[in-house]
C-alpha cells in the first residue's frame, strides 16, 4: 500500500510560487529591531545594537530592491531609520501605558520583555511605518509574523494613536481601514472588523473608528466603516456592535445568571438497568 502511495507522489506536481524575498531573514529582522531598541542585555554596547541595525538597513534594503527598484529602496530605508528614535520613543511611552494600566505589570521591563500585546504593537509600529512610505508586501509579512507569535493581528494600514494598550491579547484582530485614537484600551479577542466583505470595497473604509479614551473589554465585536465609538465610552465584554455610539457611551449585554446550589436541585430519580 505504502508504494502505491509512493507512485502517487510521484505523479504530484508542485505549483511553485515565486516570492524574490527571504521570508525568515526579514522575521529576524523584525526581532532584530525590536532588540535593539529594547536590549534584553545590558552587556550589549551601543556599537554593537548599531552594527545589528545597519545589518537590518542592508536586509531592508536588498528585500525592497527586489520589490522595486535600488532608488525606491535607498530612499525608502533611509527615511524609515530617520523615523527610528520617533518610533523607539513612542513604544517606549506605549509600554509605561501598559505599566500604569496593568495591574499585574510589576515593571516597564516585565512589560517590553514579556508582553504579547507589546511586542505585537512594535511589529505593528515598525510595518506600518513601512507602509507609509510604499514598501510593498514586506508590512504585511511583519504583521504577519507577530500574528504568528502572539496571536494578535493588526493590518500594518492601520492607524493606532499613542498610548495603546491591549491587554492578554490573544485573538485581537484590527482591520485594515481601522483608525484608533489615542489612550484606547482593549482586551483578548476583541475584533475591529468589516461589516461585508467584498472584493470592491478594497478601497473604501470599511473597518471602525475608536476614538480617543474608549475601552473595549474582551470578546467584543465593533464593525463597518461608518461605526464610530465616540470619546470615553466602555464597550463591555461580548457586546456585538454595528452603529455609531456617542461620546461617554457604556454598552453592555444585558443577560441574566442564574446560581443554584446543590441543594436547590430536585433530586434525580435513579433507574438501575
């Protein structure tokens, strides 16, 4: 039986895709930059973190040129380490947000080193980047790779203000047309998505505004384009919403638990078969 199964094989004929980038050496590079931003070590010296990242400048550059051309890659990479110490700096504020918020976050390094939530917002902050300034293909497989690692998936397209904290994470999907403001807190599972989906709405809004102050706590659903959560309003848990809420909203589930006790139980009659 097994050498029939072998002379099927042989017969398969594989579909080879062309991808002119190396897929494992830009995943490094995502880690690599988040390293050197954040050094886990302290032995690790400032020549040594700008060595690692010219290495990720010479990565960069050779991935996007097979994706454009030399003059969009030089440009290209030269502005996005401009941006660098912005971004560095942002992330860093991000993660004192964690700290203030998280109860359980005994310290700001606790935060960058062990957080799912964090290290999918730097992967997301570094691809979107990136995307701004046209780089095909490689935001997306950032992104892609911290949705791989933690669970958390955030369309690099999409615009995420300061001071953002997701807590747990796992689950979190953020569309691509999402647009969120800034001190917005949301838990694991929560979805910012489309109301349809449809080929020809590619270029249309179609994933929620947040704006800023707004908490949405876990397994919420928040969709379509036109949906805005207005300023400091709670989405409760498990809320499924498709309309706009105003400023200062509190939307909740209205379901009710009932507790019975053991003893409350009318007692099972007993067959014996």
């Amino acid at each position: 039986m097994l050498n029939n199964t072998f002379e099927l094989i042989d017969k398969f004929q594989p579909t080879p895709v062309h991808i002119p980038i190396n897929k494992k050496k830009l995943e490094r590079t995502v880690d690599t930059l988040v390293l050197q931003m954040f050094p886990f070590d302290e032995k690790i010296g400032v020549h040594e973190c700008r060595y690692k990242l010219k290495e990720c400048a010479v990565i960069l550059k050779e991935s996007i040129s097979q994706l454009k051309d030399d003059a969009f890659a030089e440009l290209a990479v030269h502005s996005f380490f401009s941006r660098l110490t912005e971004i560095q700096s942002r992330l860093y504020k991000d993660a004192l947000c964690y700290l203030r918020n998280d109860p359980a976050a005994k310290s700001i390094e606790e935060v960058i080193i062990t957080y799912p939530g964090f290290f999918a917002l730097c992967a997301y902050r570094i691809s979107h980047e990136l995307h701004k300034l046209g780089v095909p293909l490689i935001p997306r497989l950032f992104s892609e790779y911290a949705h791989s690692k933690v669970g958390i998936d955030i369309h690099p397209a999409a615009k995420i203000g300061n001071d953002f904290f997701m807590d747990h994470g796992t689950g979190i999907v953020i569309g691509e047309t999402t647009d969120i403001g800034s001190n917005v807190k949301i838990y694991q599972g929560v979805t910012l998505g489309a109301l349809y989906v449809e080929k020809s709405l590619n270029n249309s809004k179609r994933h929620p505004t947040i704006e800023d102050n707004v908490v949405i706590y876990a397994n919420a659903t928040i969709l379509g384009g036109d949906t805005v959560i207005g300023h400091d309003s709670t989405i409760g848990g498990g809320a499924w919403i498709t309309g706009s809420v105003i400023p200062f909203s509190l939307v909740y589930n209205s379901v009710e638990v009932k507790v019975k006790t053991v003893k409350s139980f009318m007692q099972p009659n007993d067959f014996i078969i």
